[in-house]
C-alpha cells in the first residue's frame, strides 16, 4: 500500500497505464489523477489535438490550469486575450477563467494539462462557447 492508503494507486505511470478518454477535441491520456496516483492536489493529462479540432471556450469553477505545449501548435484563449503557442510554451489559467484551446494548423498539437486540485467539488467544466463575449471571439478566430 501506498503511504496516502491507496493500495491500487500507482507511483509510476507509462503509456500502458494512462487512462484514455476520447473527447470531441482529441484523445485524453489520464497519466495522473485520483485512482490512478495516490494524489489529490495534482492531475495531468496529456491531450492530442488533431489539426481543425478544439475544446471551445469554457471554464473549470474548481480548479486551476497549466497547458504546456510539447509539439506543434494551438491558439490558446486565457480570457479575451489569445497567443499561438509552440513547443515549450505554457499558459497559466486561473480557477473559473474562460479559456479555450484551437488547433487551426495543419498538423496535430501535443500538450499536457495540469490541473489543481484533483479532488473537488463541483463541476470540473462548464461550456461557455454559445454565450457572448465568447461566441462572437470564436466567430471571428
């Protein structure tokens, strides 16, 4: 058993191990969260982001975000302000602010989310894209 009491719970994690979801806007490799390591202030995932897809605007209420990008390129939204962002690049997302990933480039985007805490209350996203201000930036990305 781990010292945290998660008998199940892995301290190291390789592909083989990583929990995937399949999400609209690219697969999701869970390679750290509750159940799968013994920690409940961290989480990361790594996300592949196929060219023309994205996760819209939205916000996470109970925690914060590091999107980290390992290779090729996303417009990455934190608010009203948004940057391209390239291999080694990150951007902070504050708890509850709108944020929103787009892969326009013709190649896939490979970045890893780090999300704190990993145990919370609440809903872990909230789908902001149909309302305004964000409906229109999105129009006219």
């Amino acid at each position: 058993m781990n010292p945290g009491g998660c008998a199940e719970c892995l301290r190291f994690v390789t592909s083989k191990e990583a929990h995937v979801e399949e999400l609209p806007w690219g697969p999701h490799e869970w390679l750290a969260r509750p159940g799968l390591v013994d920690s409940k202030a961290l989480a990361l995932v790594r996300v592949t982001m196929p060219p023309g897809k994205a996760h819209r605007f939205h916000r996470h209420p109970c925690f914060e975000e590091l999107l980290y990008v390992v290779s090729g390129r996303v417009r990455q939204w934190v608010g009203r302000e948004s940057r391209i962002l390239g291999p080694g690049e990150l951007a902070h997302v504050p708890t509850n602010e709108v944020h929103g990933s787009y892969n326009v480039f013709e190649t896939p985007a490979v970045f890893l989310a780090i999300l704190s805490p990993s145990v919370f209350d609440g809903p872990a996203v909230i789908d902001v894209a149909h309302e305004e201000p964000w409906r229109s930036l999105e129009a006219a990305r």
